[in-house]
C-alpha cells in the first residue's frame, strides 16, 4: 500500500472506543491436560469507520498497542484495534522460550505440539500478509545494520563468504545456502549472524540517547562495560552457549506502530496477533521482524511472497526461520480450498498426525461456527521444508519467472506445486459489521422496484448470515440451494426449483381467490411466491454455460433475491453482462474492492464504495459513494431528478425546435416556398443560441419535481421512471402536436392582424418573433415543477437581452440591401399599442391549452408524482398521516 500524506498524530482525547476483536485457531480448544479456550468475542470491523485504540489489559510499554490516526493513506487500517486477548492463552504465551519452542519441534508430545501449533499460528496472521509499518510522519521503517567493525566474525575467510552469499542473493530473487555452506556452518556461527537481523536494526529513527541505547555494548570501551537498566536481556538462540545469545532490545519508549496494509482483512489480523504479543515490527523486501512475548524478537528472512489471486484463493509467504533455520511455509486462504491442500494421515498414525485429525475436526466445528455468526474466515496452515525441497521447488520457480511465454500459468503451477502438504494451524473469523442503515436502503430499493442480487467470494453460510442481516431474504423465505457437480445434475435440480415454485405460485394464487373480500395478510395477497436462491461458485461454472444460461434466468426471475457465494471476480462480470444482454434489463453494480471492478466496468452503471477496500472500484465506477447507505439517495432522490430533467429537456428542446422552425414554414407559402425569411438572419442565429438557451439549462440542472424528503420516504415514486411515464410515445407526439398549434397560432394572428397593411417584411416578422420568445419562455414555466428566483431571474433577463439587443441592432444598422432593412423597426413598435396587444393575445392563445390540460391533470387525474408533491405542502403531522394512509394502500 503506499503511503499518500505522511501521517498526522491524533489527539488520544479524541479516540474512538473500539469494539473487541479475537482471532480463534482450533487447538484453543480444551484439549485434555490443558485449557486453551478460544476467545467468545469474534473479531470485529466496522466498515468506513476508522477507529483506534489501545491494550491496557496486556500493559505494554513499546507503544505498539495504539494506532495512530493516519492522514489520506491507501489503506491505513481503519478497523477496530482494541482486542482483549484470552488470558490463559497468554499466560502461556509467556510460558514459551526459544528453548522450548526448539524442544517442540524435535519432540512429538502433546505439549510440545501444542506449543508449536501456538507458535506458528500467531506467526502466521503476523508475517502471512503485506503490511507495510510505518511511523507518524516518518517513512517506512528501514532494516539499520550494526557497524561492520562490531560483527561478530572471527576471521577473514567468514567475511569472504558472506560477501560471497550476497553476491549470490543479488543474482538471484530468493536467496539459499548451498548444502556445503549449510553444513559448514556452526551453531555459533549462524547465531552471530542471527545477531545482525535485530530488533534493533529495524528500530525507526531514534534520538541520539536511544539509538546509543540501542546499540550492543562495546566490549573495548570502559563506559559500556554496564548494562543498561532499561534493557532486557533475552535468549533468542536455542541449545547454544551463553556467550553467543542474543540480547532482544525492548526500548521504553518505541514510536507508534502503524499497519499500512492491502485489505482490512490482513489488518485485523495483525492486531489480532499483536493482542497476543506478536508484534510485527518492521517489514523490508527482504526481511520481516516480529516482535514475540518469550522468543523476543525474530527476524525472518523473506524469501517468497505467493500473492492471493482469485483462481488459488490462497496467499503464502516463504521464510526461513531464525530459530530453526529452516525454510517454512505459511499459507492462509479459504476453508474449501484450503482442506484438499493439508497433509493426509500415513497408515501409521503417530502422534503428531493424531493431533492434526483433531485440529480439522475441531477446525472445522469452528469454520461452521463462524459462517453461522456471518464471520469471514480464513484457514491457517504451515509447510516445513529442507534445503534440497527447497532448491528443487526454487529452480522450477526460477524458471517461471524467467519464462516469457506463459508465464502467469508457470507461476499458478509452481505456487501450486508448493501449497501441498500443509499442516493446519488453526482457522480465524472476522465480521464484516454492516454499515448503518444497509437493511433500511436494501428495502426501500426493493420497494422500488429493484432486483437486488448479491455477488460475493464468502462462503455459503457466511453469505446467507449476511443476505439475512441486511434483510435481503426474509425469514418468511423460502431458500432453494443449487449445488451440484455436474451440468446435468445442475440441470435437473434447476428443473426441480421451478417445479415447486410454480406449484407454491399456483396454490397462493388459488388462496387468494378463496378470500374474496376479506383482507388477507401481506403473504396470503402476494399473488407471487417469495423465494430466495443460493448458489455456490463451482456449480455458478455449469450454470453459466450456454446450454443452462435460459433456464437460469427464468429461476432467478422467480426469486425475490439472489445470493452468489464463493464467485470469482470473472464470475461477478460474466454474471453481470448475462442479466444485462438476455433479460434486456438496466443493470448496476455496486462494490468496494478491486474483486469488484470487472463488474462494474460491465454494468450500465458502476458505483464505487470509497472505503477500506481501497481505491480500485472507485476509480472503476461511474458514481462513488462513502457508505453503502448513500445508494439510495443516489437512486431514489438524484437517480429520479435526473430521469425527470432529461426527458423533460428532451421534449423541450423538440417542442422548441418544432414551434419556431415552423413559423418558417408556415410563411413558406406566402413567399413562393423561395426560403427567405420574415426575420433578420442574426436575429434567428442568435434566437437559440443566446435567447432562448440559458432558461432550458437552468430548467434541467434545478427542477425537482418532488422534494428529496419525500422520495426518500416514498421509494414507490421511483417506478415511475422505471416506467417511463415521463416520455411515454403519447406524451411525446402530444408534445410535437402542441408545437404545431403555437407555432400556427404564433404566425396566423399576427398574420391577420396587420392583413392589408403596407408594412414590410421585418415589420410584419418582428412580432412573431417576439410573441415566439414569450411562447417559448412562458412554456418553461409552466412546465417547471419548482420554480424559484433562479428560474426567474434568467426568464426576465433573457427577454431583457432580447430587447435590448434588438434595439440595438435596428439603431446601429442602417445600411442594408433593401427591401429587408431592421433599421428602426424595433424602435416604432415599442411606441405602437398594436404590437403589445398582438403579443399578449398570441402568447395566451398559444399557451391556453397546455395550460388547461395541466390544470385539468392536476385536479382530476393526478399522477403518484403530483400527488407526493401536494404532500409537501401538508403541515408534518398531516403529512404523516398522509404517508402513512399511502403506504398503506
């Protein structure tokens, strides 16, 4: 993630209490001979609010437990970080040594499992991910390595060799010893090296005092011969000597810590571990450091990173252990995938395998637990590797990144390749808190008139919690499953679904015939069966064939709601573009993460949720929003205003059109049909550009024709545009022949009331072309729903301008070809009472049946539009009751 502003130190009177998170790994279960029970909380995030908090319960000194409030980051994290961890699971956290934790791995005793298990669970959320730690206004974090003169190397040839391993690790992407290297190496040798990767070295910048602090003392100088009081010294290198341990540094006063990270997700997991006291310290491309209660602080040689990609569903970090320095494997990912993965039972059961048995047990009581309570979860497993499985699976990697040709399938192949025989570790859940006001928008959407389908990479459970919690199925639904594994299966299941849906259909409709006249209740009118149907990703892959794409869409039409599970983001667009094409149907997409860009690129029209997920969907999209709840203002409210003005501007600007290009017409058959025109030419270039155009704009970007209140409270109103009431093809022919009228009337009355004059051809075309811009101008206003001083304001100016610039005009021009000379004519018919009465009677006459049909429609034959807009003018309790007797009928 990449930092945008460099952070801003937040006020600690000014945090906002966070709600509890816990990660759960199924060996914190009651195991015999201990307790290790998971924590009851689950992990919590709330969406788009950024919370931070602190852990007092666990009084640290390092100032890792607060997370500071962060300025315009990529994703800093905004998820609750307070969690109180399970007080017999820390106790023996800090219970563990290095010694301990490297007798675990040699021993196969319960005990020692468990210890291990523990271990490398909380490992795994801490390292298992790619975020990034920063400082308040500082940039990330850099690895300082001790002065050269203080390693600890005894002679030249060591040094000969190490430059000889950097070279070799800048030549290639992920570095290995050889085996005569490994094997040459002497445990005191490895824990000098060991030494270099501290704490310490990946401390941010310090003050002078603390970075001396920081430093190992010097043997050579008298004034370090004492250690200082504030550090504590502890043991990191197993079954070694005392004279060549390693001392991890604990400063009393360490900068915040901040996760930058690219998903909410791994965030949480983070601060899940650090609960714990797994600290992640520092992250640089080729080392991570960990701060661990019992082990101190450990430093991991980073040598791969396996990105998720949407096909894995899975990400995996390959490191090399510093305590014992060998190469390991953490990969978290999805229960489904993730299962197949794990290590099978050998006919000789032993110890070890025993106790993985009854973590997938107990794992997976916990997975259906969590799916239940509508937690996202994740399985956590772990793979240790030697030197030469290492070297063989490295040498086919390296190919793969070297290969021009095909290289993105080479890659899935060797990550694959190596996400085998895992061993589990455990499994965690995380909620995903519903936004304020989700439920309320999914119903008022639906009551407009608005399918709503759900796309999600969940799992079943979890979807089907969430689809509940929003209220987009009800308990009153009926929930058909489409789970199969093969097209025809799928087939026949599909089949089946409908069969019972027409049947319930079909009985409803009976029952509500029966009742006649007695009121029923809402499920008994319903002429309709409310269904819900769930379908998984793998069966969505037969689904979408050609073959069973028609008998789909007819099941999905039947259901009230529709719940995607488990779909890939190819999936969510392929999904999208098959309503889109075969129903003929307006489609939206919604979305906050980059899994959701495909979609909504695809859609009619794509909305962006700017939030934890990051900036990807909201660059995609067409609208963004904040907050999920914002979707339905953006529909309801701004979606019906802008359907309204568009086909009231599109039927303007035809009427206008058609009245005034008319008036040349009609004059067409005075003149021979010779094309001239009773009006000066600048006049009719300048009729639409200048006097007519500012009215129409102002008309389309300010109307409302109901108030925003009350189409929120109303969604029933957004039908209307679903329906196109506004620009049905009668509206639009009445439109085009009430043009024709005004433009008749426009030119016939003045037409005969100067009949037998000797006035000439500007003279007689001078009131038609202003009793034409009063036609028009007054139309607007009678077409507005809310007129306000803007709408008047430009009315009265643009026929001020008209004036003047006529005046103007006839003034200055004095030389013309003559017969068609403007000079003055303005002038005379400002002082003739005949022009104004010509104006005045042509703009009523023109202007008198649209008037009365507006009228007539208003009083007796209201639209659902007009009746909301009486409703505003109702004093609040009145309207109450109003809105209440509407919703009701």
């Amino acid at each position: 993630a990449k930092r945008l502003e460099s952070y801003q130190e937040m006020d600690s009177e000014d945090e906002d209490s966070a709600d509890c998170q816990s990660g759960s790994s199924t060996h914190m279960s009651k195991w015999q001979g201990h307790n290790c029970r998971a924590v009851k909380k689950p992990l919590n995030r709330k969406s788009l609010n950024q919370l931070s908090g602190s852990y007092p319960a666990l009084g640290r000194e390092d100032g890792a437990g607060d997370v500071p409030h962060s300025g315009h980051v990529a994703f800093s994290s905004p998820i609750e970080t307070d969690v109180v961890p399970d007080a017999q699971l820390l106790q023996k956290f800090s219970q563990i040594s290095s010694h301990s934790y490297q007798q675990s791995e040699e021993a196969s005793s319960k005990l020692s499992l468990e210890t291990m298990y523990i271990t490398d669970f909380f490992l795994a959320l801490a390292i298992c991910n790619t975020v990034v730690v920063s400082v308040p206004n500082q940039p990330r974090q850099k690895m300082r390595l001790s002065s050269p003169g203080r390693m600890p190397i005894k002679s030249l040839e060591e040094i000969r060799q190490m430059f000889q391993r950097l070279s070799v690790r800048r030549l290639s992407s992920s570095p290995l010893p050889t085996a005569k290297e490994s094997s040459s190496e002497s445990p005191n040798n490895f824990v000098s090296k060991l030494s270099i990767f501290r704490t310490k070295l990946a401390l941010p910048a310090l003050d002078g005092a603390a970075q001396r602090a920081a430093e190992p003392p010097n043997t050579d100088s008298p004034e370090n011969c004492q250690v200082p009081q504030d550090l504590d010294m502890v043991n990191v290198a197993a079954g070694c000597e005392h004279n060549s341990a390693v001392s991890s540094i604990k400063l009393s006063h360490l900068p915040k810590l901040c996760y930058e990270a690219e998903s909410p997700d791994e965030a949480a997991l983070v601060h899940a571990a650090r609960a714990y006291k797994c600290i992640l310290q520092s992250r640089t491309p080729d080392q991570v450091t960990v701060d661990f209660a019992g082990l101190g602080s450990l430093t991991f040689q980073l040598l791969h990173i396996l990105p998720f990609d949407s096909v894995r569903k899975r990400m995996s970090v390959v490191v090399r252990h510093p305590v014992s320095n060998k190469v390991v494997v953490y990969t978290k990912g999805a229960d489904s995938v993730m299962v197949d993965l794990l290590r099978t039972a050998s006919e000789g059961i032993n110890n070890s395998e025993m106790e993985q048995k009854k973590i997938k047990e107990r794992t997976q009581k916990h997975l259906d637990d969590y799916a239940r309570r509508g937690l996202r979860t994740l399985c956590i497993a772990k793979k240790v590797m030697s030197d030469a499985e290492y070297a063989e699976w490295l040498k086919h990697h390296f190919l793969a990144e070297t290969s021009i040709d095909n290289r993105e399938e080479l890659l899935l192949e060797s990550a694959i390749r190596l996400e085998t025989e895992l061993t589990l570790l455990g499994a965690t859940g995380i909620e995903d808190r519903l936004q304020e006001g989700v439920p309320d928008t999914i119903q008022a959407l639906r009551k407009a008139g608005i399918k709503i389908w759900m796309l999600t990479g969940d799992k079943r459970e979890t979807a089907v919690n969430i689809a509940y919690a929003c209220k987009l199925l009800e308990p009153d639904d009926r929930i058909f499953t489409l789970k199969s594994q093969s097209r025809d299966a799928c087939a026949l299941v599909m089949s089946r679904i409908l069969e019972g849906i027409q049947k319930n259909t079909s009985g409803k409709k009976k029952n509500s015939q029966n009742l006649g006249n007695v009121s029923a209740s809402p499920s008994t009118q319903a002429p309709g069966f409310s269904a819900g149907l769930v379908i998984d990703g793998r069966t969505l892959e037969h689904v979408l064939h050609d073959s069973l794409q028609n008998i789909f869409l007819e099941l999905t039409e039947k259901c009230r709601a529709v719940v995607c599970c488990r779909a890939t983001p190819l999936q969510k667009s392929v999904l999208v573009r098959l309503v889109r094409n075969k129903l003929k149907a307006m489609t939206l997409a919604v979305g906050d993460g980059a899994n959701d860009v495909s979609m909504i690129q695809v859609a009619d029209t794509g909305v962006g949720i700017l939030g934890q997920e990051g900036m990807q969907a909201v660059m995609a999209s067409d609208f963004a929003i904040s907050q999920f709840r914002h979707l339905r203002k953006l529909l309801l409210v701004h979606g019906h205003w802008c359907y309204t003005r568009l086909t009231n501007m599109v039927l303007y600007f035809f009427y206008k059109n058609v009245a005034y290009v008319n008036l040349l017409f009609w004059y067409q058959f005075f003149c021979g049909f010779s094309g001239t025109s009773m009006t000066d030419y600048w006049i009719l270039i300048l009729f639409n550009l200048l006097f007519t155009s500012v009215p129409p704009i102002i008309y389309g970007v300010l109307d409302k024709d109901v108030s925003a209140e009350m189409l929120m409270q109303l969604p029933q109103l957004y039908m209307t545009s679903q329906k196109s009431v506004a620009y049905l093809p009668s509206t639009f022919w009445i439109t085009l022949l009430d043009a024709f009228y005004q433009s008749l009337v426009c030119f016939f009355v003045p037409y005969f009331t100067y009949y037998g004059t000797d006035i000439d051809i500007f003279s007689f075309g001078n009131p038609i072309n202003t009793a034409a811009l009063f036609i028009i101008l007054f139309h607007l206003l009678i077409e507005c729903k809310s007129v306000t001083w803007i709408h008047t304001v430009v009315v009265v100016g643009s026929i001020l301008f008209y004036f003047v610039f006529a005046l103007a005009f006839g003034a200055t021009c004095k030389t013309h070809r003559p017969p068609s000379n403007p000079y003055w004519i303005m002038e005379k018919h400002m002082t003739d009472p005949v022009f104004y009465l010509v104006c005045l009677l042509t703009t009523c006459v023109a202007l008198l049946p649209r008037y009365l049909l507006r009228v007539l429609q208003g009083t007796l034959f209201p639209s659902p539009v007009l009746r909301a807009k009486h409703l505003d003018r109702l004093t609040p309790e009145e309207q109450r009751e109003a809105i209440k007797r509407w919703k009701d009928d």
